[in-house]
C-alpha cells in the first residue's frame, strides 16, 4: 500500500515537475533574504548565471536582479524582492544536444528505509550557536555627523550665511561598562547682513548640549558624568555634574543629580546657575496582548537656581500610558515654588491619542506655559514673559489605503491678549502615485489678531528606496498683522537621499513672494524672500 | 541546529534569517502596524526590541524611546517637527501659522535662533508676539538711519505703519485723514521729503503740524500765482495754505478742481 503511495506521489511530482507542454512566459520569486532571491525558473526556461531580471509586484516595476546561480529549475538572484514578485522569461533555448534520461534507482525497501531512519534518529551532534566577529567601535553607526550649509535672504536684506558641523554620538561603548553620548554644534556665520540678535559679536559659535559618559545597566549602580543631560528626570535641564541612580530589575529606577547650569544662550560653562535634585522613575511594557501595553512614570524634585527666577523648588512630574491599541495619554506637569513667591504652576502638558477604530483616530495637545518661563532676547535681555497656550485637535480617518480625511483645529494665546485660532480639513492620497509616493492638500480658515487664509497642496514621494522628496506649494492671506492684508505665494522643496549606507544628502528650498491686495499685487515680484540648506549627513 | 534566542516560538529560523548571515535579517516590519521608514530601517532590532522573543509589546510614541531635548515643552509629538529621516526641524514657516505668530515676511527668512535664543533647553516658546518686544532696539535705532520714532512720540505698535517686509516705506494711515499719501503721488514720499521736523509731531489726530513744506516740490511762481490769483487767502510762501484747500484725498482732489 505504501509501495503504491509513494510510487503516486512521485508521479505526481514528474507530473509538476515536467516541462510543460507550453513554455514558460514568467517565473516568480519563491523566498528573499536581505540581498538574495531564489527563484523557481532555471536553466531550463532560459536563465544563465549574470542575467539581470526586471521583478514585477503586480503591476508595477519592482526593481532588478542579477542571476547569481542557475540550476535546471531554479536559480539565485541578487537583488531586492519579495516573495512572489515575478520576472518575464526569454524564449527557451535550444538544447545543445539531448541530455539522457536520468534513471533513479528504486524505491527502498521498508526494512532499509527503517534502519537508515534509525540511524539518523540516534546520531548525536552539537548544537552551534554562530558569533560573527566583533564589530570596530567607530562603525556601530552610533555616531552621526552632518556638514551643512544655510542661507536665508530676502528683498532688500543681504543673505545670510552659515557654515555647519553637527555631531551626535548616541552611546558609544568606550569600555568599563560605560558609553559615550555628545550632542555638539559648531557654527560660522559667514555672512550675517543687518542687525543681529542671537550673539552679534560671535560669528564663531559652539554649542555642547551633551558630552556625557554613561553607564546604565539592565539594573544595578546607573552612572552618568560630563555635561549630562539628567536621565528619566522629567523637565531637567542639561548640566555639568553627575547623575548616579539605582536600577532595578523590576524597571525602577530612583537617584540623584546635581552640578552648574550652562548658559542658556551659548551652552557656555556658568556658575551662577545651578541645580540639584533626586528623580524616581518607572516603566512597565506588557506583551502584545496587556490592556496597559506601556506605562511610564517619571518624577523630579530639584532645586533650581537662575538670574532670572532666582531660587526656586520644582516638582515634575511625567505620565504616559498606552492602554490597547486605543487610548494614548501623556501628561507632563511642573509646579514650583520661588524662594520668596507661593507656589505657582510652573508648566503642564497634556497629548491624547484615541484610536477607537482601525481607520480613524483623535489626536489632541495643550500646552501651557506658566509667567516664569525666561526667554533670552538678545544681549542682556530676558523676558520672563508670560502665560501663553496652545490646543489642537485633528481627526483622522484612513477610508481606503488610498485616501484619507482629515480635519483639525487650534488655538494660541499669549500674556498680552493675542490669540489666534485655526481649523481646516486635510485630504491625502497617499497612493496616488502608487508605490512611489502620495499627494495631499490643505486648508485653514485663521482667525484672532491676525486672521486670514492658508491653503497648501504637497507631493511626497519615497521612491526609489533611500530617496524621499517632498514638493510643496502654499498661499497664504494674512489680516490684521498690518494696516492692509498681505498675499504670499510660495513653494519648497525638500529632499533626502540615502546616498550609500553611511552617507546621505539632504536639501531644502524655500521661496515666497508677497503681495498687498489691490496695490501691490504678487505679480509685481517686488517682495521676495527665501532660504535654502544642504547637508551632507554620516553615520558611522 | 541552532540555540534559538527568541523563546519558544523561535524555531521558524527561514521566516528571517538565511544561511548568508545571522545579522542580516529579513523580516517585513510593515506588517507590525510600524513600518520601518528613514532611519529606522537602519536601526538595529535589538535596538528597539529589548527582549530577543518579540513577546513584548514596544510602544510607538517617539518619546518611549527618544530623550526629550525640549526639557517636556512639546509633550510626547515629535512627529509634529520631525520625521524618520533625521533630527532635523521640518517645522516650516508654513506649519508656523498653527502658532500665535504667522511668519510673514522677511519674518519666514530669517534663522530661528534669532527668535529663539534659547539655545541649552531647545525651547521656542515666545513671550510675546507683540513687535516691540523683538524690535525695541530697531525703534531706538530708526533715529540713525530715518525719523527718530522716540523723539517724534511714535507709537510702539510697529505694525501700525510698517508691514513684515521691511521697515522702509512705513504707511501712516492715520495721516489719510489730513492728507493723503497712499494711493496718489505722494505715496512712497519719505516723511522728512515734505516735514521740516518731525520732532514732536505725536500722531494726535489734530492735521495741523505747521510742518509740511509742500513749495519744497511746488514751486510758487507762475503759473501757480497766476491760477490761484482769485482764491481768497492764497499766499504762495505759506505751505499751510496749501493744504488748507488741498487736503488731497481722492474724493477732495476732485472736488476742489471742480470748484476751480
């Protein structure tokens, strides 16, 4: 009986496996690794080794692949593709001569088949477990620098000229258990025409937001030292001293922090601000199935001390939680307590994200900022300021894959009784252009100190892969700024280039041309303003 | 066989890896509801994923996983300024009319940081829109290259005059209500091409500053004395006069020269 099973199935595998009668007029992908596919045609339906194969995903291009390997009915590509990508076949050529028919021995005997099966059963071998070659430190792609270029000039102004250099290392392992993080900037104003406000006299400016060593094991003695922006401490600012904390294996962590505050304009080293504090933190993640998938709490109690606020006590703290695939919250609150003041509320945040549906969600924000936020302006000049506020609220609906609506509206307010207020539907094709990219359009009615109109349309597109352009156009009318509206015309471009797996190019163009309605038309060009940057961005 | 790091369930090896090499992975991310775009196709997955089996959720708010620069001042919304493809600010003068401050004008040409000093926390809140906060110093300075704003009383709502483009040619709407500048061919005319002084001329709403020179372009002679020879009170030397008839606005201007 199982003489005759086997003796089907092979027949019914000659069956598949026979050439068919008619010829082959596409072959298709089978499996994909990250540079190699494996293809069910072969030799047989006229491929040979260094052929390149235009791939198909249903009816767009897909790219190519060069034949690596051919066997008689399969072969290996090197490229990118998916399972089930397809590719035409060529003719099939001729055979250089008939090959003899290939006679498999019979099939074995029960008896034999048993004992090979037995012996292959009771084989021992050792399990291996493959560990490539430790890779150099200076290529763990944790370091990022961009050289960049920036210029900005409008009618009747001289450009503006910056010359770049970013660096960003995002834990380096340097030994002991510790790792490096830098975040600097180093920049020449090369041209700065008319007045400036932000550091006239520097045309060489450096700024060092990070420079830390940083020890943080799963759990256990938490290290930080240098200029350190202070770890899960909500609110605090970065400072040249250290942070030590505790860790433990259940995901809290609690500890202290303490040293001189830079300045707020230049990042320079200063010692007449300072703080110190401790900080308490929690997180727990659930699996893919909790109601309560991610939950995070963090809290501060510093003692801060500035020119501006003199010395005050804060409190922040921070909350955000996901529960499900539905509700996203994130509360960030600050309270404090000036040495000779009453307790005031200092900041509060609050970021709410509803996804009741899969295709339809409900973001919201709102922003306060209480009167004792300092906001340098210019030499010597702080402005303490005042209560300002910021809402929106946007909701989305994905319809299709290839549409989706959206509506939002807003508000700002600041100390002195300006506010503004905004809301607009949103529409977007994402696949308009299919895989390659989407276009989408815009409006906001605005309304408050300066009210007036914006409309906008943009194509994006993120093909080829590495490649991303965004083109935008946008009007705007804008009342009450002056005596008479103003018209503005403009369009930006932006684009990003993934130019190997190390280097990527990145440019941004902006014009506008403004106008008076009735006298002075946008046509006239007399008003035109515009900016430009390029970067040449590495990761290592 | 292989020692599977990726728990019980980690035994379908081919569903990512291949036989090339354990770290170049392939698996289609898109599928989790997060697809992979920009730099974080580059990242690794231990990077993201703490636990080698998958098992446990990671949540998708930037914040989960980034360190706030801003010191908490934009909440958990970092993909309101940025995208995948780097850090940098895609925070447009466009996205900036969603604020309380539309940048208009040479406003949306000009580097953040000259709005935004705050360098060390990164953070952009103003304190206010009102343009004198900003232009104290062009106020002061109008009296070295224009009219000296502080000593002709002008007011401190720039706006009120100039527009976002450039503080040249400054309207003076109420000035319409005496004589009127704009549209007509006095419009664009600097203040000090027809005032002597503009010292003390405190925008009161009164039209009379015994200032305005207007012979300094019309000159007096024939055939001026000869059309103005039966106006009663016409004296050619005394501008006044002039726009004690001539107040010039559109609808007076017509008027006047029907009347002549």
């Amino acid at each position: 009986m199982r003489s005759t099973l086997a003796l089907a199935v092979a027949f019914a595998l000659g069956l598949l496996s026979r050439p068919a009668s008619a010829q082959r007029t596409a072959g298709g992908v089978e499996y994909a690794t990250a540079g190699r596919l494996y293809l069910d045609a072969g030799a047989r339906d006229g491929l040979a080794p260094g052929a390149v194969l235009a791939l198909r995903r249903g009816e767009k291009a897909a790219g190519t692949c060069r034949v690596e390997v051919v066997s008689e009915t399969h072969a290996t590509c090197l490229g990118n593709g998916r399972p089930g990508d397809t590719f035409p076949l060529d003719a099939r050529p001729e055979p250089a001569e008939a090959t003899p028919a290939r006679t498999g021995a019979g099939p074995l005997a029960d008896a034999e088949a048993a004992r090979r099966r037995r012996t292959l059963e009771n084989a021992t071998f050792e399990k291996v477990d493959f560990r490539g070659a430790a890779r150099p430190t200076l290529l763990s792609g944790k370091t990022d620098v961009q050289l960049g270029y920036f210029t900005w000039a409008a009618t009747g102004v001289g450009p503006w000229h910056q010359e770049r250099l970013d660096a960003a290392v995002r834990g380096a392992p340097v030994g002991g258990g510790f790792s490096l993080f830098a975040d600097l900037s180093a920049r020449y104003w090369s041209t700065r025409s008319g007045p400036a406000v932000a550091r006239p006299d520097d045309n060489w400016q450096l700024y060092v937001w990070e420079a830390e060593l940083v020890r943080r094991p799963p759990s256990g003695l938490a290290v930080a030292l240098g200029r350190i922006r202070p770890w899960v401490a909500p609110g605090a600012t970065i400072v040249d001293g250290v942070q030590a904390g505790w860790r433990t294996k259940g995901n809290v962590e609690f500890g202290v922090f303490g040293g001189a505050v830079p300045d707020p304009s230049t990042t320079s080293p200063a010692f007449d601000r300072s703080t110190g504090g401790a900080y308490l933190a929690f997180q727990s993640v659930g699996d893919t199935h909790s109601t309560v998938r991610y939950a995070r709490e963090e809290f501060r109690l510093a003692y801060v001390n500035s020119p501006e606020l003199g010395r005050r006590l804060e409190l922040e703290g921070l909350e955000q939680m996901s529960l499900g695939k539905i509700f996203d919250l994130g509360i960030q609150g600050r309270i404090a307590k000036p040495e000779f003041a009453s307790t005031l509320l200092d900041s509060f945040s609050a970021d709410l994200g509803f996804h009741p549906l899969e295709k339809f969600s409900l973001m919201g924000a709102f922003r306060f900022q209480g009167s004792s936020v300092p906001e340098a302006d210019g030499p010597g000049v702080i402005n303490l300021g005042g209560v300002t506020r910021h809402a929106d609220v946007t909701a989305r609906w994905d319809v299709v894959p290839w549409l989706n609506l959206a509506a939002t509206s807003g508000m700002a307010e600041d100390p002195t009784g300006f506010s503004r207020r905004f809301a607009g539907p949103e529409i977007g094709l994402p696949r308009l252009f299919g895989e390659v990219g989407g276009a989408s359009a815009g409006y906001l009615f605005e309304d408050g100190w300066s009210g007036g109109h914006t409309a906008w349309m943009q194509i994006l597109t993120r093909r080829p892969r590495g490649l991303q352009c965004l083109l935008r156009v946008f009007w705007y009318r804008t009342r009450g700024l002056t005596a008479l509206a103003e018209d503005e015309l403009g369009a930006s471009a932006s684009l990003s280039a993934q130019l190997g797996p190390f280097v990527a190019l990145r440019l941004t163009a902006l014009g506008r041309a403004g106008g008076t309605p009735g006298t002075q038309p946008l046509a006239a060009r007399s008003l035109l303003a515009g900016s430009f940057d390029l970067a040449l961005a590495g990761r290592f | 066989m292989i020692v599977s790091g990726h728990g019980p369930k980690g035994t379908g090896c081919a569903s990512c890896h291949s036989t090339e090499n354990w770290r170049r992975v392939s698996f289609d991310h898109e599928q989790t509801g997060f697809p992979l775009r920009g730099r974080h196709s580059l990242a690794s997955c231990s990077g993201c994923h703490a636990s080698a089996d998958f098992s446990t959720a990671v949540p998708t708010s930037c914040s989960a996983c980034h360190r706030d620069v801003h010191t908490g001042e934009f909440g958990t919304r970092c993909a309101t300024c940025h995208d995948e493809e780097s850090w940098r600010s895609k925070f447009d003068p466009d996205a900036h009319r969603r604020t309380n401050f539309p940048l208009t004008g040479r406003h949306a040409a000009i580097p953040c940081e000259e709005c935004h000093l705050d360098q060390r926390d990164r953070r952009f809140t103003r304190a206010t829109v009102d343009c004198f906060t900003c232009h104290q110093a062009d106020y002061a300075r109008a009296a070295t290259i224009s009219i000296d704003h502080v000593a002709a009383g002008f007011p401190t709502t720039c706006r009120d005059c100039h527009n976002p483009w450039s503080f040249q040619s400054g309207r003076f709407p109420a000035h319409d209500a005496c004589f009127q500048l704009a549209p007509g061919p006095h419009a664009g005319i600097p203040c000090l091409g027809c005032h002597t002084s503009l010292t003390g001329t405190l925008p009161t709403g009164a039209c009379a500053t015994n200032t305005a020179d207007c012979i300094r372009c019309h000159s007096c002679p024939n055939p001026m004395t000869q059309v103005h020879q039966n106006v009663a009170g016409f004296q050619c030397f005394k501008p006044r006069k002039c726009y004690e008839c001539h107040q010039f606005t559109v609808t007076s201007l017509k008027r006047q020269r029907r009347f002549r």
